[in-house]
C-alpha cells in the first residue's frame, strides 16, 4: 500500500507541519483569510501529522 511506504509519511508529516505554520502564521498576522479560516488551516496540519504518526505506528507494529 502506497500510504505506508517511508516516503510517504515522511511526506505527510512535512506536509501537516508546513500546514500547520501557514495558519499559524496567517492567524498570527491576519492575512488574506480571517481568523476561523485561519484556525481551520491550522488544526487540518496537525491532523495530517497525527495521521502520519499514526502510520509510522501502523508500519511498526504490521512489518
């Protein structure tokens, strides 16, 4: 399964992290979006990280 190969989670979790510092960075300066929009961003980054933390997990524990 493509999800959990190596680059795959280490893509998510480097996608989650950079998702969750632009909402922060767009909630911090009040940028282009307001502020829920700016939340939203945020808190869908670090559910891309847990989910790739969950696969790391997954892959460990299956392999």
């Amino acid at each position: 399964m493509f999800i959990m190969q190596r680059e795959a989670i280490i893509a998510l979790a480097v996608g989650g992290a950079l998702l969750a510092t632009i909402g922060n960075f767009l909630d911090v300066k009040g940028l282009l979006i307001g502020h829920k929009s700016a939340q939203v961003i945020r808190k869908s980054g670090y559910a891309v990280s847990w989910l790739s933390v969950a696969f790391f997990i997954a892959v460990g524990l299956f392999q």
